[in-house]
C-alpha cells in the first residue's frame, strides 16, 4: 500500500477549523487555537503531522526559556492541544501538554473616587456609558460592547421610565446569561445616550437586534476598542496604577463587599473575582 504524503498545512487548517463549530467554543476560541498552531508550526519548521513527543516537550521548554507567561503558555498549549487530540486525533502527544496553573494575586482595585475620576474623564457619552456599565454592572469588555436592544435593555425602558432595574447579559462567559441590578444612574445615562444614538445605524436592523453602542458600519465595538477607551479615560483622570478594564470589575465586586459585609468584617477581607 503507497503511504499518502503529509497533508499541506492549508489543509490541516481547514479540517483544524471544520472540528471547531461542533464543540461550542466561545467566539474568540477559534481563533486563539489557530493563532497557537501557527506558532508551533513556525517554531518546528516542518508538516505538523510529523510532530513527535519530544517535539511537544522541547517546544514547552522553548515557551519557558523564551519568558513566555503562564497565561499565555497556556492559551497557546490549549490551541495545539485541541490540534493533537481532536484534528490529528493524536492522544498520545496531546499527553505530552502538562497543565500549568498560575498563581492566586489579589487583584488590583481602584478607589471609589479613582473611579469617579475615570467616568468624568471618559471621551464622551459613549464611553462613559459603556465605562459606567462596566463598573456599576460588574460587565466584562465583551458582555458591555455586545448588548443589544431587544435582548438586554427593552427600548421601552430606554424611551420611558420603569421600575425594574435588572439588565440581562446573554450568553456570557461559558455561554450562560445572567442577570446584573442596573443602578438607576446607570439607567439614566442609558436613557441619554439612547437620545443620542445616531438613527442611521437602525436601517435594515431589526429593534430587538439594534446594537446599543454601534461602531461601524452598526456593528459592536472590539473588546479592544473599549479597552483602549478606559486606558485614555485613567490616564486623562491622572490614574499612575497598572489599571485594565477588567479592574473595574473587580473594584465593582469590591464596593459591593464593602456595602453588604458588617464593618468588624471589612478589615483583611479577600477581594472578589
């Protein structure tokens, strides 16, 4: 029987990325494992499906010497993972990908005033809504530029008042939906930026579907985008702390803490992540 030649490294793609929509990934999934073949596939320097076990060993050896973080060994060994076990359907080197766990820290929280400053320096409305969500919702980047009209804030609430202040996020991280209290100040600014809103993004778009804080073309913002609108607005507000969005978060879980726990509790608490 002739032996077939290795499979091209666009073909291996391609059935990389056909195994993919089964297992439910989340939306930025597919492309953080494709993005970590690629980098194993440019250090081995030949057809992946020639890979050895000690292939797999001297590349995780690379990844530490190179100062490569937990976080990212990780990410990437999860993406070449997924290649062994599910495309290449090789068990015995996706055996060879140890698990790495990265330390516990205590996350970095921002004062409430710090954050005060951060949402009065925000570069417009826009932002300072999405910022506003961010915070006093708990949001993350993605849950906060992806909401939509229909299915998170009733355009009836936008456009009149009511009592409920609840905002549903829908298929977050692990594909749950949640509900989040939404602070009547919140909800105020939310009103005054639906005021604002340009019109021209809802031709075609159906309400319910209406992204609430369009970008171009009326799609949603990167997570990237507001990323970079928080860093503008903590720098504007004369913030010095290595801040990220995501410590808005954990300053909102923080806050809430200090509201809820009796005062002899406070002292040497844990801060939630």
């Amino acid at each position: 029987m002739t032996k077939q030649p290795p499979a091209p490294a666009a073909s291996l793609r391609a059935r990389m990325i056909a195994d993919m929509p089964a297992r439910n990934l989340g939306p930025a999934s597919p492309t953080s494992r494709l993005r970590a073949c690629k980098r194993f596939a440019s250090w081995l320097g030949r057809s992946l499906e020639t890979v050895s076990p000690d292939d797999v060993k001297h590349f995780q050896q690379h990844l530490i010497e190179s100062g490569t973080s937990i976080c990212t060994r990780s990410q990437t060994m999860t993406g070449v993972k997924f290649l062994f076990r599910v495309t290449l359907r090789r068990h015995d080197l996706a055996a060879e990908v140890f698990r790495l766990k990265e330390p516990v820290k205590v996350p970095l929280v921002l004062s409430r005033n710090e954050v005060r400053r951060i949402l009065a320096m925000a570069p417009g409305l826009k932002a300072r809504v999405m910022l506003s969500l961010a915070y006093g919702c708990g949001m993350r980047a993605g849950e906060a530029v992806r909401l939509k009209v229909g299915d998170s804030v009733p355009e009836a609430r936008l456009r009149h008042g009511g009592e409920q202040k609840i905002i549903r996020i829908v298929q977050a991280k692990g594909r749950k939906d949640r509900n989040m209290m939404l602070p009547g100040d919140i909800l105020g600014l939310l009103r005054e930026w639906w005021t604002e809103r340009p019109a021209s993004q809802n031709t075609g778009v159906p309400g319910p579907e209406r992204v609430l804080f369009p970008g171009y073309r009326g799609k949603h913002l990167s997570a990237r985008q507001i990323s970079r609108l928080f860093k503008q607005a903590a720098r504007a507000a004369g913030i010095t702390k290595p801040v990220t969005l995501h410590t808005l978060r954990h300053s909102f879980a923080t806050h809430l803490l200090d509201d809820l726990r009796p005062a002899k509790h406070k002292k040497g608490k844990k801060c939630a992540s």
